[in-house]
C-alpha cells in the first residue's frame, strides 16, 4: 500500500504522499499537545465499553479479523469526555478499513504496543486503510507498527509499468486533525511527488499547524524527486509544482540529523514556503540538527538559525 495521503491533495495529484496533521483555519495549541489534551473536556467519563481490542475480543494472531474491535473501541473512547486511550496490546492484529471519524468529546490516545496489519483483501477497502478525520488532540504513541502489509498487493496493479492503473489504499490518513502528536513514528510530514508525462498539475495551499515530533525520522520533507519505480524521470525535473506549503508550531526531536529537508525540482522550484516556529532538535549528542534544502523559495520565521534554510 502507500503510505500516507491526505484528502486535500487527492484531487491534486495522486501520486502525491503526505503525512500531516491539517489544520485548515489558524488554531493555536500548545507545543506540548499531549499535556494539553488532558484538560479537554474536564474530568475523564467512564467510557461505554473498554478501550483495549483484546478485551473487546480482538486475537492477535495476523489471521482474525480485528476490525469491529477497533471500530468499537475508538466509538467508545469518542462518546467520552477528557482523555481516553485506545490499546493495541502486543500482537498483531489484522484489520480491513478503519475509518476513524470525530469530532469526538474527549482527546484521543492510540497506544501502539502490538502491530496492526492491513489485509491483503482489495475488496476490504473503499478508499484507504487507516483514516482518521475531524479529530482535536490526537496522539499516537508506542512500540508497535501501522503495517499496510504492502507486498501482498504489489502484483494487483500496474502502476510500475504504467501511470493508468488503479492506486492502492494508503495506510494512514490524517485529515483536519489538529494538535497532533506523533511518538516514535518512522516517517513525518511528507510530500513526495513524481512526473506525470501527460499532464501538468500543481499542488498549492498546504498548512501542516501544531504538530509534536517525539523521535521521529526526517520530520519534514517536500521531494520532488522522488522516483518510486522505473518509469519517472530521475533527473530532477518535474511536471508537479508544489507551492504554498506551511509549516507552522511543529515541536519536537528529531532520530535523523536532518529536521528538515525540502528537495525541489529543478525546472520547478518549491513557490511560497514558509516555516514558522519550527522548532525540531536532533537527539543525539554526536552531530547537530540540520537542513537541506535545495529550489526552495519562501521564508522562515522564528526559526533557529541552522533550521532557516528558506
């Protein structure tokens, strides 16, 4: 499957990959979302039913269908009030579609100790795996994984060989989710496009706002260089313009050294980039946290010298 998309770019370019917590109005949060979340909605409620997917029934085998379980859960921990925890316990746990939808009256945590696997049934899906929509103060923290189990679908398209084939679910789509915070993830916000020969698109108008990073690989990337397979072009150019994307209040540390990294193309360099209080330290003591960014045109404000690549 792909990774991570967002439904204010689908119409865009569907070779477009994000991963973004989408504020579409100016919303201030805490840098440490978490912390806030706990006052949302005063005191906790006892939710209807349990939060954890194993006591809901759930068997962490990779085989049983665990899908009503999660559903179930998260219908649970949105009815309530304050802050509630979802629990994947250890194990892996196979799901169809989850369309996680709010706005819920309590602030949400996702544990991740098990894995949770992506069917390798096309018919499971609409659109994508995991969507998670109109939800404040979210974090998704823990050991496990959001494993879209991709390899067993790779051979039902065509999209290697061709760019008319059918686009697979993406993993894991966060839209108009807003004091997000993200522990231990391995990928952040990212646009990642490729060349369509027969057309010329732009993606425009993109805030990433209020975001903490807890040990995240390379926070921020725009790559428009990206090349999935064998049949875009791998010298730089592109037909995608990517302009006015903001990056704005995203906290937090960094396990790369490179916080931030905007990769443009050179026949169509990134318009209108602005980072603003971008605050995002590498956590390590051996190298410093840096930048790199290449046709990239905008501004930086409130940002450390070293991040100010813009």
């Amino acid at each position: 499957m792909a990774f991570i998309s967002s439904a204010a770019m689908k119409a865009a370019v569907a070779a477009l990959l994000v991963f973004a917590a989408v504020s579409p109005a100016a919303r201030a949060v805490a840098a440490e979302a978490e912390a806030k979340a706990k006052a949302v909605g005063g005191a906790p409620s006892v939710p209807a039913g349990s939060l954890d997917i194993a006591q809901l029934g759930a068997k962490g085998d990779g085989k049983s269908d665990s899908t009503p379980m999660v559903l179930k859960a998260w219908k649970h921990a949105c009815e309530a009030t304050g802050q509630q925890k979802i629990v994947i316990p250890k194990g892996n746990y196979l799901t169809g579609a989850l369309d996680l939808v709010g706005p819920c009256k309590s602030s949400i945590i996702i544990r991740l100790d098990g894995n949770l696997l992506g069917t390798g049934d096309l018919n499971a899906y609409k659109r994508n795996w995991i969507e998670i929509q109109n939800v404040d103060n979210l974090s998704i923290n823990g050991h496990g994984t959001i494993d879209g189990q991709g390899a067993l679908v790779w051979n039902k398209n065509e999209c290697q060989r061709s760019y008319n084939c059918k686009i697979l679910p993406n993993s894991l789509v966060l839209d108009f989710v807003t004091g997000c915070t993200l522990a231990g993830t391995t990928n952040g916000l990212r646009i990642k496009s490729y060349e369509d020969s027969k057309s010329s698109l732009k993606a425009t108008k993109f805030l990433y706002q209020d975001v903490t990073m807890d040990n995240v690989s390379y926070p921020i990337i725009i790559d428009q260089k990206y090349c999935p397979n064998n049949i875009c072009v791998k010298s730089g150019a592109s037909k995608v313009a990517v302009n006015d994307v903001v990056f704005k209040n995203i906290h937090g540390t960094s396990n790369t050294p490179e916080a931030i990294t905007l990769n443009c193309a050179n026949n169509l360099p990134c318009q209108g980039v602005q980072l603003i209080n971008v605050d995002i330290k590498y956590n390590r003591s051996d190298n410093k946290t840096m930048s790199v960014c290449k046709n990239a045109i905008g501004k930086s404000i409130g940002m450390a010298k070293e991040l100010a690549c813009v």
